[in-house]
C-alpha cells in the first residue's frame, strides 16, 4: 500500500543539537509539507516543496531547514536555533496543483531534554 | 482570530447520539476539508468539499459557501469515533495549495 513513512516516532535530543526528521513517500506525489502541531493550535506550516530540488519557507520556518534531492524524500532539519522545539512533526503529501487531499504521515513526536 | 474556528473545542457524548461539529472561516477557499486525527497522532482525510453535501457511512459533511460554514455529523456514534476532528480550508495561491487549520475538536464518545 503506498503511504507516507515518518520516522522515528518518538526523538529525544539534547538541546543545543541539530536533529533530523525523516519523511518518505511512495504516492509518486510532487508537493511534500511539513507541519508543526502544538497543543491548542491549528497545523503549521514549517517548509513545503512543489518539486525536487526546490522548496519554500511557510509561516514559521525560523530555525528550520530541509532538503528535496529526491522525489520520494523530504528530511526535516531542527537546528539549534529553533527555539522551542519540542512538538508533534507531521509530514504530508499530494499531487502538484491540486485540490486533492493531503496525506499525511503518522507523525514525530520530538523532545528537547 | 483565526482565519477558521471550529465549535466546540471538546465534546463528550454517549454512543449512539448524533453529532455536530462546526467550522467558521473568514477567508476565500478553493475548498474546505475534514481530517480525523487518531491518539497515536496519523491524520486521514474523512472529506473535501467545494459546495454542498457528501455522506460516507455515518458521516455527512456539509458546506455553505455563503455563509462560511460547514458542519460535520456523526450519526448513531461509537467508542471508536473518539479522535480530533480538524477543519482546514484550502486557499489557492499560484502553485501552492496551502492548507489554514482550525484548532480541532477533541470528540470523546463514551459506552
């Protein structure tokens, strides 16, 4: 069945360190997202990409950075300039200049210890 | 205030009653989604709707244009219906089908 892998799903990382998010998908979909969630607040927008080797901020990319080298892939970077990183990641995907629904991954949980 | 509000922010309910859940949006929407959020955290797609009605199962999800509103039913609901509930609406910007999300409605049916 093709879907959308997050991994791992729970991250617990040190502050002051870079950790990274992965994203994969084998829906053949062109636009990759990724999505912060915090408690009492609608999805957010962190990084999306329309196609391989582009990609553009959302509303709250500060601290954030990500990589589009292959179609089926879309790494998430928390750097340390983050600064409150502990939230639910959740990875989506759909086709390119659509309406269709998005797909999303079953999600990362990360904390900062 | 958010550009989509749903009502209310939580709702407890006893298995089998009928249920409403409300969303408000204050911008232009190419389309309005319902996605149902699980404990363990996945997201699924329950609707998207541009004008009008659709039902799948228990579920009917509605939309007036006009109004800039939309509402979700359950009928006959069960245990297993618990999850978020999020609105989001789809505004259509150039290349980007960009997604504004409602802060969801944490629904809890009880046996």
């Amino acid at each position: 069945d093709g879907g959308i892998t997050q991994s791992p799903k729970y991250l617990f990382r040190k502050e002051g360190q870079n950790v990274t998010l992965s994203c994969e998908q084998n829906l053949n979909h062109d636009a990759m997202y990724w999505y912060r969630q915090d408690p009492g607040q609608g999805l957010r927008l962190i990084y999306y990409s329309q196609i391989v080797n582009d990609f553009q901020k959302g509303d709250i990319a500060e601290g954030y950075s990500v990589s589009r080298e292959k179609k089926e892939s879309f790494p998430l970077t928390v750097t340390s300039a983050q600064k409150n990183p502990t939230a639910f990641y959740l990875c989506a995907s759909t086709k390119r200049d659509t309406l269709q629904p998005q797909h999303f991954g079953d999600g990362t949980r990360l904390s900062i210890l | 205030k958010n550009e989509v509000e749903q009502s209310p922010q939580n709702l407890t309910a006893q298995e089998g009653e009928f249920i409403t859940i409300n969303c408000s949006y204050s911008v232009g929407i190419s389309a309005l989604h319902w996605l149902q959020q699980h404990p363990g955290g996945g997201i699924v797609s329950l609707f998207m709707l541009s004008s009008g009605k659709k039902k799948h199962g228990r579920l009917i999800a509605t939309i007036n244009i006009q109004e800039k509103h939309s509402s979700l039913h359950i009928t006959a609901s069960h245990p297993r219906d618990s999850a978020v509930y999020i609105c989001a609406v789809s505004v259509y910007g150039g290349a980007t089908n960009k997604l504004i999300f409602g802060t969801g409605t944490l629904l809890a049916v009880q046996p």
